[in-house]
C-alpha cells in the first residue's frame, strides 16, 4: 500500500507534499527534523492524505500534486467537498 500526504507547517504556513509506504514512519521522521526537504520549518500539521494500492500509484499522484502545486490550488482542495 502507499500514501500520498500534505503537511502544513505550522512556522511558515508552507505545504509539503510527499508519499511513502510507511505513513507514520515518515510523518515522524518530518516532525524530528530528518527530512532535508522539511527541517526547519516545523512542526508539521497533516492537512490531507490518501492512499493507493501501491507505492508506484501513489508516487504517479505526488506528482500530479507537485506539477500543479501552489498554495492556492491546496486550499481550494482541502476545502472542497469530497464526493
């Protein structure tokens, strides 16, 4: 199984978009600090996820995410309903 996640930080208001096969794992790992990607910026708020039956499938939405992602594409994701 994979996961793509959204994280919010909490310092600078920034989105993170990521994807893993190990969700808690890695949303740990971004809280202490030992994602380069994420240090400093925290701490971190998980704003969304979804998972995929397969890390590939997961990846391929991460960057769908990534090719459009601006703040302002987010928020309107985060706060439409989901159907």
């Amino acid at each position: 199984m994979g996961w793509v996640y959204i994280l919010q930080s909490l310092s600078t208001g920034r989105f993170y978009v990521g994807s893993t096969v190990d969700f808690e794992r890695r949303l740990a790992e971004h809280q202490r600090g030992h994602s380069p990607a994420t240090r400093g910026r925290g701490p971190w708020r998980l704003v969304y996820q979804e998972s995929f039956p397969s890390l590939i499938e997961a990846r391929r939405r991460e960057f769908q995410l990534k090719r459009c992602k601006s703040a302002k594409l987010i928020q309107q994701m985060l706060q439409s309903p989901k159907g």
